[in-house]
C-alpha cells in the first residue's frame, strides 16, 4: 500500500501526457508584416481528444497583441486545415459538348482541384497590425478549465501606404478610410450559379474573375455571399456547429480575400442568406435539411432560426469562426449579417418577416448577432438587408423594432427591381427616403435589375455587338444608365447589379467596362468634401409600355410601388427636385456644393424597353412573343438637340466651367479613330454664368450611339470660377451636319445576338 501511494504522488510530480501545452507557434508568410497586411502565426497545441475544435466552450485560442503604443488588442484564433490546389486538372466542364457560352453547375468535380493536404499548424490567427513599429503578443490557449499563457514575442511592422479599413465618412453620407480618405463602391455582385450540389470550381472562378474584371475596370467594390452553395461554412452536408467537411471552401474564400487585397477591391461579404431557411415549392425546401432545424422539433418553422437558444448559439459560434478568420483583412468592406432577410418564410402563410412578434424578434437576433460579431472585429462595418426596402422600418411607428433603426446596423442597402421607365427617380427617392429616415447612415442599392414577371425576371437588353473581335462587351442600358443615376442621387456607392452571370460570362456581358468611364468622372473630386445636396429634374408623369401596375396609381408612377399607400410618397423631401429642364424627356441627377456641381444628363428615350431585348424564359410563349418588340432604329430613340438644363439655387453666382464627359467605354470622343474609355469630351467645354441663384446651361446632342462624340447621355461638372480666373477656352462647336440631299440608303436594323435569358433570382 505504502509503495502505491509513492508512485501516484511521483505520478503527480510528472506532466501528464494529456498536458495542455503550446508545442509551436510560428509567424506564417515570406514578407516581412506591415501596417494593414497580414500577419499570420500558425499554431500547434498538446490537447487531450476534442471532441468539436470550432466549439468555443471547449476550447479557446487567442493572440494578445500590444501596440507600440500600449494597446492591446485580443484577436481569436480559429481551426484551419490545409489544402493543395490543383494545377493540372483539366478545364471545367461545359454545359454541353456544343455549348461554349455555359459552364456545367451539376457536373461531378475533380477530386484533386483541392486535396486535403497534412496540416503541421492547424490553429491560425490573423491579424493586421493599424500602426507600424514594434509589438509584441503572447498566445492564451483555454480548454475547459486549463489555460496556458505563450512567452511574450517581439515583432517589428513596416510602414505601408494601405489606407486601412473602410468606416463612415466624418458626413455621415459617404464612406471613408481609416486616414480619411474618401471611399466611393463601385462594382457589382459577383454571386454566379445557385445549384447546391457538391463543391466545384466554378464559385471560386466565378468570384475570382469578377475581382479581376472589376479591378481592370476601374472599379473597386465586390459583394460575395456565404450561401450554402458557395462559401458558407455550415450546411446540410455536415453537423451543427462543425464546419470539417466545408474547409475547402474557406480555403477558397481565403485567396479570394487576399487577391481583393493585392487588386485594392473591397469585399462585403454577407455571412448568411434565407435560401437556407427556405420550406416551400417556389424557393426550395432547405430549411427540413439545415443542422439547426435537425436539433429542433419536426414540425419547428424557419422563424425558430432567430429565436430557439441553441440555434443563436451555434450561429454566434459560426460567427465567431468568420470573424475570426476573415475579420483581420483590410480588404473586408463590410459584414452583413443576413442578405434579404425578410425573404425567410419563402411566403409560407404566418411565418413571414411581417406576421407576429417576428420583427421584435429578428431585430432582437439582428442586435444579437451584429454586436457579437464586433466584439472580435470592432474595426469593420456592419449590415443587415431587406428584398423590400419598407421592411428595413416596419413598423413605422415602433424605432425599437425597425431593423434599420437598429444602433449595430451601420449603413443601409436597398435592394430593388423594377422594369418602370421612370426607375431612376424611384431609385433617387429611396436614396432620399434613407437619408431623412436613417440621418447618419450611408445608403447604397445593393441589388438591382429588371424584374417585373416571369417574362422580365433577369432579362437583358444587349444591343449588337459593335466592338472588336475578341473584346467581349455589350451595351446592357439598365446597367448603364443605373450605374450613373446612383452615383449622383445622393448614394454613399454606385448601386450594384445583380445578374452577374450575364456581366462576367464567356459568350456575353463584359460590361464591367461601364466602370471605367463613372471611375474617371470620379476621381479626385472635391464634391464629396463639401456639404452636398443631391438634386434631380421633376419625374415626368409619363408611364413607361412594362411598368408595374401601381395601385392606386401614382402621377407617372415616380415612386416605387410598393411606396404607394406604404409610405408618405408625396413628402416633398423625399421627391427628387433641384433642377428643371426645357424638356420632359431630359432627366437629370447632380450632387450640388457650394461651388460646384457634379451630374449626369441623359435622353430618357434612351431606356431598356426601347432598345433590342430579350425576355424569357422562351418556353413560355408570351414571353418569346415579347423578344425585340422595338426593333433598333434611330427613330426608336429620337435625338435631344439644344435642351437647356437649370440648377435651381445655387449659392454662388458668377463664371462657371462647364465640361462635359463621355459615360461609354470603347467611343471615340476626338473622332481620331481610336476609342477612348471615357473621359472629358473637350469640344463641349464652355463658361456659363449664374444670376439670381439658377444656372443655365444648354446641353449638347443627345443621340443614341453611333459615332463619338455625341452619345444619348453624359456626365457634366459646373465649377465656379472668380472673376480673375482667365476666361476658359471653348474649342469650336461642332454644328450637327444638315442631311445630305442625296438620298440616304435604309438604315438596316443591328442583327439580333443570341442572348440566354438568366435564370430567376433565387
């Protein structure tokens, strides 16, 4: 007996073989760290059997970082496996062996494209040091109720030029980097198939070449969504709460980060969307399949995702895990918390966002899960949206539960489709309705395109292709003329269209390239510094041939419609005014300062409807009856010639410059024979004045496109000039050429292009 006890007590003088230790931590990467870079430590641990290492209530990983100012900041560390990426595999499969425009969504993938590879450091923390010189950090490892403290490492970080994480902009309309300078979106979604089957390559290269043309583009901005057949983490495929069998897509989503990073285009990556909570015939029945739901009663409704405690448990823990992972890159725009989610109940009687205590109940969810996620990165904007912008304030009357009214929620998206002819003024007034509803928060329309029926759901209206072989570009006018109306409507970002499997596809699209000519117009000016007010002409009452039915009907149907009796839609706050024109079909949309004032000009002719589209799906033959119903003639969108435009109070009175800038890629503006990518069209710059607190100035040619300069839209800039400035030097005008007397041969219509109608949203 006594021997017995001598050995036990030795036994407890030695380290159990279980012991909680620190094996390894090494600084990961070749380059040395800098401020707002990487920098990574990969970790391995001595740990008895865990059962879950995504569980933070069994085991903790954290790095303590201190500044070399004494601050500390206590970054999370996560689990991380390790993949080698297939460089020999073939191309992925086509649709068909004769179709070369579509990539197959439902094809077996190559099991080698991501090999799970041994993982020598599979804890991981990432952090991006916000200031240069030397710091130092210590790792703190819990499990259960053993902790563990590493030494105290010393690490030096470079100076870099990286402007740092994107915040609010000091006006509380735009958006701004760390060091002040303006931050203004511009791109699109980048979102391609919705199949959910077994992960293949084609959602990496979807996003990856949406990256790549957005940033050749000029553009800078990109919206990725973590769905379940993307990049979500958690899905049908495995248990709640453990995200082993869904690694190889957080290893896509990590170089897609870090290639956003190296292109200097910023990420809003929306963690979650209600396709998985979707239980009806339309939208699909994942939510009877979701690893929450299995942990639930059978008969238990998707509105239980927001409330039932284990499920808000294990999404604070997946949270925990994105933050962790994604939450140190600069290049991460914005978190949003779930896209669309009053789309949950997928329009099942009594479970939708707007029946019972679910408002209460989500925004509570919403507070919930937003404040968790800023307590591992405080640094990063955050989000939440809604498919109809009046569920982002329902109920009206109760601030307490509207959504966007929320204190976590720090900007505002609308998502909204129309095929109404009088868009943009709708468009310019939800701009206006969230800067009076939601004073403070910037607004960007993170979703649109045409949608109005089966037969206008994901259409296009690509013209002839008119460019050089092998340029891959068509004129798409609801991009376009969207692009440039919502970047001057009052807007913190151009808005963002949706149907990107039409923009980056290999038979079609290429209209990533509208961004060039808006980032030109842009650049480096000084409206977004001053105290602007955003202005538009007065909406005609003229309703376009496809607008939606408007009940009741409002006076050329200038609001949305689901404003009408929803909301005030004759607030006058909320209508766009400011300018007038000398002709109905001139619109306009500016920002005014006071000493400039930064627009866009365009023939309302110049629409959709009136240009060569397609609308499907061509089963369905009132659809197909509808295809190219305005054929392409000059005569379908008629010429604005000599249409003057008046800015109504101005502050300033005296010299203005006024130029004029092309808003088409591929033109040529100095009739030189080679094509500009937008720019100033010197010919059109003049001098106007201002009196009694309006400026008028005439505007040139709006013609549909044809031969540069002339175009059926432009951007244009007034800028005040003291009277001691020289006098601006205005080239020649170009008088329109009179028609010649010779007769004119018919002008044969642009021939048809093949165009697939996009499947419907969702």
């Amino acid at each position: 007996m006594r021997f017995l006890l001598v050995l036990l007590f030795s036994l407890l003088l030695l380290p159990a073989a279980w012991a909680l230790q620190i094996r390894e931590v090494r600084q990961l990467g070749t380059t040395a760290p800098a401020r707002y870079q990487k920098l990574e430590l990969g970790l391995a641990l001595d740990t008895p059997p865990l059962r879950n290492p995504y569980d933070p209530a069994e085991i903790t990983v954290w790095a303590e970082f201190v500044s070399p100012q004494d601050s500390v900041y206590r970054v999370p560390g996560f689990w991380y496996q390790d993949f080698k990426r297939c460089t020999t595999c073939l191309p992925f499969p086509r649709a068909s062996a004769t179709d070369t425009c579509l990539y197959c969504t439902t094809c077996p993938e190559n099991p080698k494209y991501l090999a799970r590879v041994a993982t020598r450091l599979p804890w991981r923390v990432r952090f991006a040091p916000p200031t240069a010189g030397r710091w130092s950090y210590r790792i703190v490892v819990n499990h259960n109720d053993s902790a563990v403290f590493g030494p105290r490492t010393f690490v030096d970080v470079a100076t870099s030029t990286n402007p740092g994480h994107v915040g609010k902009h000091r006006n509380g309309r735009n958006f701004a980097f760390a060091d002040g300078r303006l931050f203004f979106p511009l791109g699109m979604n980048v979102t391609g198939t919705w199949v959910l089957t077994d992960y293949n390559r084609l959602p990496y290269r979807d996003a990856r070449v949406g990256i790549s043309r957005i940033a050749d583009s000029g553009g800078n901005f990109v919206r990725i969504l973590m769905t379940h057949a993307h990049f979500g983490i958690e899905g049908p495929d495995g248990p709640a709460g453990r995200y082993d069998v869904r690694q190889n897509r957080a290893y896509d989503l990590d170089e897609l980060l870090e290639y956003a990073a190296q292109r200097k285009v910023y990420v809003q990556l929306t963690l979650m969307t209600p396709d998985e909570l979707f239980n009806s015939d339309e939208f699909g029945r994942a939510w009877p399949q979701h690893p929450y739901r299995k942990l639930m009663a059978n008969d238990t409704g998707p509105e239980s995702f927001f409330t039932d405690s284990v499920s808000r448990q294990l999404l604070r823990q997946r949270i925990r895990y994105i933050m962790a992972r994604w939450g140190y890159s600069p290049a991460l725009f914005a978190a949003e918390l779930m896209g669309e989610v009053d789309g949950f109940g997928g329009g099942t009687k009594d479970r939708q966002y707007w029946d019972g205590d679910n408002p209460r109940n989500i925004r509570r969810w919403t507070d919930e899960m937003i404040g968790h996620a800023r307590s591992f990165a405080p640094h990063h904007l955050y989000t939440i949206s809604t498919a109809h912008s009046f569920s982002g304030l329902y109920p009206q009357q109760d601030t307490a539960v509207a959504l966007y009214t929320s204190p976590q929620v720090d900007f505002v998206q609308d998502h909204f489709y129309s095929s109404d002819l009088n868009v943009e003024h709708q468009r310019a007034f939800l701009a206006r309705r969230a800067a009076k509803l939601f004073p403070g928060k910037p607004y960007q329309l993170a979703e649109f395109g045409l949608v109005q029926n089966a037969c206008w759901s994901g259409v296009s209206n690509f013209t002839a292709k008119r460019y050089p072989p092998g340029l891959l570009f068509h004129d798409l006018n609801e991009l376009h003329n969207t692009l440039w109306s919502s970047s001057l409507n009052g807007s913190g970002g151009a808005a963002l269209y949706w149907w990107a499997n039409q923009v980056f596809g290999l038979c079609y699209g290429g209209q990533y390239h509208y961004l060039r000519p808006l980032q030109k117009f842009l650049a480096g000016d000084s409206i977004f510094s001053q105290p602007y007010e955003p202005i538009a002409s007065q909406c005609p009452g003229v309703v376009g041939p496809k607008d939606a039915k408007h009940t009741p009907t409002t006076p050329g149907n200038c609001v949305p419609v689901w404003a009408v009796s929803k909301e005030a839609a004759d607030d006058p706050d909320l209508l766009p005014s400011g300018a007038t024109t000398s002709d109905a079909a001139l619109e306009v949309f500016a920002l005014r300062g006071p000493a400039r004032v930064v627009g866009w000009v365009h023939n309302r002719h110049n629409y959709w409807y009136k240009l060569p589209h397609s609308s499907g799906p061509s089963s369905v033959a009132e659809c197909a009856d509808l295809n190219d119903n305005q054929p392409t003639t000059r005569d379908s969108v008629p010429a604005l010639i000599g249409k003057q435009v008046t800015i109504l109070n101005m502050k300033r009175a005296g010299r203005y410059r006024l130029e004029f800038y092309s808003t088409y890629p591929f033109y040529d503006l100095t009739r030189d024979g080679k094509d500009e990518q937008g720019g100033i069209i010197k010919e059109f710059t003049t001098e106007v004045r201002a009196a009694d607190g309006k400026l008028t100035f005439t505007v040139p040619p709006l013609r549909p496109l044809d031969k540069g300069p002339y175009a059926p839209d432009y951007g244009f800039k007034a800028i005040w000039l003291p009277e001691s400035a020289p006098p601006t030097v205005a080239p020649k005008t170009i008088a329109p050429k009179a028609p010649a007397k010779a007769k004119t041969p018919v002008r044969k219509p642009a021939t048809k292009q093949p165009v697939r109608s996009a499947p419907r949203k969702r």
